[in-house]
C-alpha cells in the first residue's frame, strides 16, 4: 500500500520547549509493509516515508502505536495520523480522496494486529527521486518533438500549453487532468472537439486559437464549462455559426472570435452579463443580433465584417395562424413549457423568440429591419468598425405587428424631421 502526498510530521514534545513545527509539508511516498524489528528480531508492520530529503525514508511501528486518527477533512485529502512512540502527529495533504481512505483503513488494521495476510502491503525501499518531486503546476510544449507519447502528463497540472505539435485531435490524456485551469491548444491542426472536456471541472481558460474547428459542440454549451468558463479564443478557425446554447456559457469574460467564416452571432448573446472583452473581427457579419444592446462590454472589435444596414425581412399574416397566437400567449404570460408539455420542434421556436418594440414577443411571423446603432452603447471602447472611421453597426429590431412597424417608421420620420 502506498500513498503520494504531501507529509509533515509534527513532534509534540516541540512546544514544551518553546518550540514551533515550521507548518509546511514536503512532498512524499508513505508505504506499509513488513520490516524486521532489530530489538524482537520479528518481522513487524511498519509505515515507511519517503521524502527528497530522505528517500531511504523514516520508519514507524504501526501494530498498537497509533493513538488517534484525525480524518475530518478527509474528503478533501487531509488527514493526521498520531503516534504513541514516538510522540508525533504524521499530517497528510494533498492526496487523492480515495487512495487516502483506503491508505487509513490499512494503517487502522495494522495498528489492530490485522493478519499480515489480509493487508495490502508494499515492500518498504527507497524511492525514486521523480517520485517525490514536488506535483508540477505548469507545462508547455511548443515543439512536436518535445510531445510525449509513451508518458502521462503529470496529474497535478492546472495550466498546459500544447502549440505547434500538429494535433489533428484532442489528446484524450488531457481530459484526465481534473485539476487543469488553463488548457492552450493554439496553432495545431484541430477538426473536432471531444464533448468530455467539459468533464474539466475547473477549466477556466480554453484556448484554440489557429486551429481548424469547424463548430463548437453544444455539448459543451451544457457541461460543467456553464459554471467555470472565462475565456474562450476560438480565433482563427473556420465557424459558420455557435451552437443556440452558447449562451449558456455565462461565466465568460473573454470571448475572442477573430478570422471566422461567422455569419451571425448567438441569438441571445445578451445574457452573458459577465462578457467584458469581445473581438470577432473579420468574419462575415451582416448585422448584429436585437440582444446584443444588453452587452456591456469594456472593449469591442468588429472591424472588417460587411455590414449590411438594408437588411429587411416581412413575415407576417392576417390573420395570424392559431400556432403563432398560442406560442406568443406561452411567451408574453411566462407559461413553464418543456419537451415533457409540446412537440420539441416548438420549444426550440420558443427558445429564439422576438422581443417587438412594444414589449410583446413575436415567435416565426414578425416584421426584421436592421437600425444602425452606435457601438459606444454597449462598450467603453470601440475598435473601428471600418476604414472610414465609423463606429456605427446595424442590430436586427422586430415588430410583431404592422401597427408596431407604422408606429417606428412614423417616430423615426419625426426624428429626422427634427
């Protein structure tokens, strides 16, 4: 049975001589097997461990030696182990949860005088000097000759940079990596995106710059990445269009959608209130959707995108058909609607309704202009939209009716009027 973690061993005779443990623990190798007792000249049960220091490693008698054990934290990897002779505490840290657990209970059958038959043991030598290193936090590979391929990455890492290896697929080694904050998979040859990174249950930082994406899974939209997502580049691909769950991603602060095929953005881009930076400049971006005046952003680039302020669209029947008037009346009143309730096809209609300019929704029979809009609205800085030095965009407007549409169409006469 062995453990990796990190150990301090606390003398409790210290403080009766004005003393102080340093408080810090250094990575180690705890083991539990048999070694020979010099004094009974019996094979006994001893935990044996090993630090950087000390890689023959630090034995203790475990059989009737153990006065107490401490496992309230346990769940989260700590746990003390405290000895009758000599009188130390051994502090666990940073261990796996479950290999911790088992690592106890075998110390507590030792200590029992268990069979030796029944233990899991180990054979109590020195360590290797990589087994003891402190975990590592942080790797970059920006080499393919530096990529490992019979090796795993270290399990401890929160930040890894894989660049320019001419990675046509996601290593599914690096979907292991639970504790990974930042995951840079930029300048490779990138087609597809497993759904199991949103396993990464602390990724924060997803980066796939210069790749060759050509969607990005809705999948993800519905991971754990809803709650732990910052920032996203996903410059430099090929995207058409994101998923109508992208949204969902409402953590994000940084959003880079640069040099893509985009034609439009996410429908209700505005519900993420935490974006902050958002870049999609060339790609092929008519107009901007109605939700995009809730962004507030703090700085903004759409340069090179071929606006179109005559975009115009008519939908609409009198009368209007019983379909549209009940799923208008599910929206305005704020009805709880589901798969469970009506066909899948009308919830995803419901999903991207209209707002009007009176405040009613209008869901697939509305009137579509495009109205200019100055960019400052929505954020403290303004990158130029175009080489005329403009900072003007067309964002889509709707109208549920004919009489909404005559009642702008008139406003906006008297505004120019004015």
């Amino acid at each position: 049975m062995k453990l990796q973690c990190d150990v301090e061993v606390v003398n409790r005779m210290l403080p009766t001589f004005g003393m102080k443990s340093r408080g810090k623990g250094a990575r180690a190798v705890l083991s539990i097997g048999k070694h020979l007792d010099k004094t009974s000249q019996r094979n006994n049960i001893y935990m044996m461990i090993c630090t950087a220091k000390d890689r023959a490693g630090s034995k203790y008698k475990l059989k009737d030696n153990i006065e107490k054990f401490f496992t309230w934290f346990v769940a989260e990897g700590k746990a003390t182990v405290r000895l009758k002779e000599p009188a130390v505490d051994i502090c666990l840290s940073k261990a796996d949860a479950n290999s911790l657990k088992n690592f106890l209970s075998a110390a507590r059958l030792a200590d029992r005088g268990s069979d030796a038959g029944s233990l899991p043991l180990s054979t109590l030598t020195p360590v290797r000097a990589r087994d003891v290193e402190q975990p590592k936090k942080k790797l970059s590979i920006v080499s393919r000759k530096d990529y490992p391929l019979t090796s795993n990455f270290p399990y401890s890492l929160e930040q890894l940079q894989v660049s320019y290896c001419k990675l046509s697929r996601v290593d599914m080694r690096m979907l292991s990596l639970k504790a990974l904050r930042k995951l840079d998979l930029s300048n490779n040859h990138i087609k597809k995106l497993p759904a199991t990174i949103g396993d990464l249950s602390c990724l924060s930082e997803l980066i796939l710059h210069n790749n060759q994406l050509e969607a990005f899974s809705e999948a993800l939209c519905l991971s754990t990445l809803q709650r732990t997502l910052q920032l996203l580049d996903l410059s430099q691909n090929r995207l058409q269009s994101l998923p109508a769950h992208f949204c969902l991603l409402k953590e994000l602060v940084n959003l880079k959608l640069d040099d893509n095929e985009l034609v439009r953005l996410p429908f209700h881009i505005g519900r993420l209130s935490k974006l902050r930076f958002l870049s999609a400049a060339h790609n092929q971006l008519a107009v901007l959707p109605s939700d995009f005046r809730k962004l507030s952003l703090e700085n903004l680039d759409l340069f090179g995108n071929p606006f179109n302020p005559f975009n115009h669209t008519m939908k609409i029947a009198i009368p209007l058909p019983l379909q549209e008037m009940a799923s208008r009346a599910v929206a305005n009143l704020r009805l709880p609607y589901g798969p469970h309730l009506i066909p899948a096809h009308l919830c995803r209609d419901l999903e991207v309704a209209k707002t009007c300019d009176c405040g009613r929704v209008c869901i697939n029979f509305y009137i579509e202009t495009a109205v200019s809009m100055n960019l400052h609205q929505v954020s403290h800085t303004v990158v130029l939209v175009d080489d005329m030095g403009g900072t003007d965009a067309p964002v889509h407007q709707h109208f549920c009716s004919l009489f909404c549409y005559s009642k702008f169409l008139d406003n906006s006469l008297q505004r120019g009027i004015r």
